[in-house]
C-alpha cells in the first residue's frame, strides 16, 4: 500500500508537470515533464487517476514518446481499481484531437471495453466512441464496421461483433441526422459499409439494417428509382434469387419469403419485382406441393401482395403457373369431403385477377376465355372449350362450398355473442373475442372468394385491376378492435438482443397466429383451411456464420 505521504508527493509533482506543459510556449521541449507524467502512471491510485487526465491532454506535442504513451495508458484501462479504468476510457479520444491517425486504433480499443460488466465503464466506452463520431464521423464508422465483418474480411469475435451491432442500432443511428454530416455524403458512406456487412448476417440483422436505411433521405420519398432498385439489389442478393433452389432447405425458403416481403413497399413504390417473379416461376412454383406445409400460405399471401405491381411481360409469363396452383386448389366436385383450402383459393384467385388483368388474352388457352386483343397470342382459331367447362364448373364448387361455409360461420357468430352474455370471466370473454375475430376473418374470406369468382364465370371476364377486394388479412390487421392478441404477426423482433417491436404492419401478410386461428375455425366447417403460418418475417441462418435460428 502506497504512503500517503509518498502519494502526495506523486500528485504535487504530477501538478507541477501539468502546470509547466501548460505555460510552455513551445511544450515540445518539455520532455522530462511528460517523461515523469507516463512514470506517474506506474504509482499511487490517485497519481494514476490524475496521469489518466495528463497523458492524452499533452500526447500530440511528443511524437517521439507516443508508443510509450499509449501503453502506459492502456495499462491504466486494464486497472482494478474502476475509477482509473473510468478515466483512462474518457481520456481516449483526445488522443485523436490533432493526431487523427490514431482513431482506428482508438475505436479498436473501446470496441473491445464494450463488453465491460460496469455500467458505469461502459457509459464511459459509449460516451467516448460518440466523441470519436462526433470528431470524425467517417473514419469512425470504417472502424466500427470493421467488426462486424463481411464474408472475404469476417469478425473473428461473436461477442464483441453483436455489441457493435447494439451500439449502432442504439447509439449511432438513432442520431443519424446529427451524425450523418455532410447529409449525402455520409448517407452514401455508410449505405456502403451497411451493404459490404449484409454479406453475412441473420434475419434480424438484415431486417434491422434495411429498416435504418429506409429511413435514409438517400432513400427516401422523394428518391428517384435507381435508389428503389438499388434496395431491390441488397435485397435480392440477400434472398440468394442466383442460387439453385433446394426445396429441404428451409433456412433458403425462410429468407426467400422474408425477402419478398421486405420489397413489397419498394414494388408499390415503382421498383420492378421481374427477378423474384422470374424465381418464383421457375424454381418455386413448380414444387409448391412439397414446401414445409407451415410456409406454402406464407408464399401464397407474398405472391398476393406483388400481384398489383407486377409488368405485363412479368404477368405473362406468371399467369400459366398461377392458374394450375388455382386449379389444383379449387376441386372439381362435391366428394362428400368437401376439402378445400379457402385461403389458398382467396390468394390464387386475387393474384390470378391482377396478373388477368394485363395479360388478358393469356387467359383463353388457360381457362377457355374469348378475349379477343387483335394479337397472334389471342389463338381465337383453337378450341379451349373443355378448359372453360373444367374451369367454371370448380368455380361453381368452390361457389357453392364457400356459401355452405359462410352459412355455418355466420350461425357460429351468433353463437359467439350468446356466449359473450353468457361469460362471466374476463378470461373467458377475451377467448370468445379472438372466436369472433377469426370468424369475421372467416366470412371475409369466403366473400372475397364470392366476389372474384363471379365475373369469371363469362366467356369474355372482366378481371379485377383495382384494390376493390381487400385481402382478409389485411382487412384484419387494422387497429380498430382493440385485441389481446397482439404479437398475432408471429413476426421474431427484428433485433440482435431480442427487443425490437413484434407488432404487425398493416400491408406486410402479417397475421400469422390469426391466420392459423381462422383456417382452424374454417377446418372446423369444410375440412380444408389447413396452413396457418408459423410466422412471418423469421430469421434465417447466416451463412458461413454460424448464427442462424429458426
């Protein structure tokens, strides 16, 4: 234990050090004083509290002592004692103030202090790199991003790679308007570090990437359309749209799905969906029978969503596969099981009216129509007589099953709300609420199946364009009924440590649990209704990393 006589004297001579630096004209010719400041450190507790403050204060005057410096400040972090490591943290970015060589080496060294146990050490860690930011906001971000790794350069360390991640997500860029300075230039800067980092990341990293960069003014409203297809790229490449399909791989399935997701607001926005359409055509679609049951309703409802925006060209070359989905879905007769899917026949029926709409004339070879556009592809001079027969006829059951459904669903309505009069517990009401919700849902449903399954009974249909039919689930997903259900959206939190918002978003096929909810309620009065979603927007496996969940 040091002398409290002999500490007292280390201090005076430290004041005396730091009192003749700071009336140097010329501090560089002050070496013995700055020589006895680095020694101070190797002292007393209070002299390396003190030698904390002096080192970085006088470090750009002595180039030539700058090794010896810097290590004998990075012995003051590793200390014991937590009020030396706390101001040897703090006094990390005057290092860089005039020698802004050092930075990367300094952001080097917090990132490693962001797993300090210490609150306190670890506000000083946060508080420090801010400095850095605010000092130079470009070369600090390179740094920080450098930990997060990409595929040719990965992290070496998990765990410091997921505190980075949470000091960005909670402490850069909730501050990006101060931050991100000059705006375009900085925006385009770290848009690039983000886009080299997707390389290898999971789902909710993604998720969480794309949603920062969406709040870009880069990407903005107002962004012309190659801002648009530039977000499409990050996101195709993410979806692996260039790889082989393998229908057992479910982590390629998952991201798939999620991806096309995350682009619905860019198609609506003017961005051409044509590469995810073109990999759904050729490598989806065509095994859509054997996909994992939970995740067929999940591509049906995407497949739904994209359907308005999509080119005629992409319709075209779409539609044939669509219409021998809704084929298969839609069965042909009464059997005695009346087996069918409602929800299936309520996606494939609004995607097939959307892409009918801009390729009409591709209808009449599929399903024995007579539109007659003047072009070679109309083949007015075949007969399709016999598709237009099958067609409507499993229009005419799908009809006639729907009508039976919707019969039982609204009997089961009226059961429900003797059983709301009649529940005494706040408990029983809530599970008597969530019935009502999924029949209502239900009877949506069968009315949007009601209303697109009319007019195609024509031989020259009208094929519906517009957003005249809300689809059920996003009919269900407004706010207006209040619901304890509310992670219904089955949707993991799109964030690294698990505390991001699990609320559903109104235009994004959520409604997992709900969904899954109604089909059993529709299960319960025509055997079909199976495929609920597990939930949307689920993280996928990081490849070549190792950080995957399901």
């Amino acid at each position: 234990m040091t002398d409290p006589s002999d500490e007292a004297k280390q201090i005076e001579k430290l004041y005396e050090f730091g009192e003749r630096l700071n009336e140097a004209k010329d501090k560089s010719q002050n070496v013995k004083d700055y020589e006895g400041i680095i020694e101070a450190a190797k002292t007393s507790l209070k002299a390396k509290q003190l030698a904390a403050q002096l080192i970085p204060r006088f470090f750009k005057f002595f180039p030539d002592l700058s090794s010896r410096a810097v290590d004998a400040h990075l012995d003051l972090i590793e200390e014991e004692e937590l009020g030396v490591r706390v101001q040897a943290i703090r006094g990390l970015p005057l290092f860089c103030k005039d020698t802004p060589e050092y930075l990367s080496k300094i952001v080097d060294i917090l990132v490693q202090l962001l797993a300090a146990e210490e609150i306190v050490e670890r506000d000083a860690v946060h508080k420090a790199l801010m400095s850095l930011l605010r000092q130079d906001v470009k070369a600090s971000l390179t740094a920080l991003f450098k930990h997060i790794g990409s595929v040719d350069e990965p992290s070496t360390d998990e765990f410091i790679r997921e505190k980075v991640l949470s000091f960005i997500r909670d402490k850069v860029f909730p501050l990006k308007a101060e931050l991100l300075k000059p705006q375009e230039e900085m925006e385009r800067h770290i848009t690039d570090l983000i886009k080299k980092s997707l390389e290898d990341v999971t789902g909710a990293e993604f998720r969480m990437f794309m949603d920062f960069l969406k709040s870009l003014s880069l990407f903005g409203e107002k962004a012309p359309t190659e801002r648009m297809k530039e977000l499409i790229g990050i996101i195709e490449g993410q979806a692996d749209l260039d790889a082989q399909f393998n229908v057992s791989d479910a982590d390629h399935i998952d991201r798939l799905i999620s991806c096309l997701y995350m682009a619905l607001p860019f198609f609506l926005r003017g961005a051409s969906g044509s590469k995810f359409l073109n990999y759904l055509n050729k490598h989806i679609i065509p095994v859509f029978d054997k996909l994992p049951e939970e995740r067929k309703l999940d591509l049906l409802k995407a497949l739904a969503e994209i359907s308005p925006y999509t080119t005629p060209q992409d319709s075209r070359q779409i539609l044939p596969s669509v219409a021998v989905l809704l084929k298969k879905y839609m069965p042909l007769r009464k059997t005695g099981g009346e087996e069918m899917n409602f929800t299936y026949v309520e996606c494939l029926l609004y995607t097939f009216h959307h892409l009918a709409h801009k390729a009409p004339n591709a209808t009449n070879s599929l399903c024995g129509y007579k539109i007659v556009t003047g072009q070679p592809s109309d083949r007015l001079g075949e007969d399709f007589s016999d598709c237009y027969k099958d067609f409507t006829e499993r229009l005419t059951t799908v009809e006639d099953l729907t009508r039976a459904t919707m019969k039982k669903l609204t009997q089961g309505l009226a059961d429900h709300n003797k059983e709301m009069a009649a529940a005494k517990t706040d408990e029983a009401k809530e599970k008597i609420k969530t019935q009502k919700q999924n029949t209502t849902t239900g009877l949506r449903t069968c009315n949007n199946i009601l209303a697109m399954s009319k007019p195609l009974h024509s031989k020259t249909p009208s094929f519906i364009g517009d957003k005249s039919v809300n689809l059920s689930w996003k009919e269900a997903t407004k706010p207006s009924v209040p619901s304890t259900t509310t992670a219904s959206g089955g949707k993991r939190p799109a964030s690294i440590n698990g505390s991001g918002n699990t609320a559903s978003k109104k235009g994004r096929g959520s409604g997992g649990l709900q969904n899954q909810l109604v089909n059993r309620a529709l299960e319960g009065i025509s055997r079909g209704g199976r495929g609920g979603i597990r939930g949307r927007g689920r993280g996928w496996g990081a490849r070549g990393r190792g950080r995957g969940y399901r």
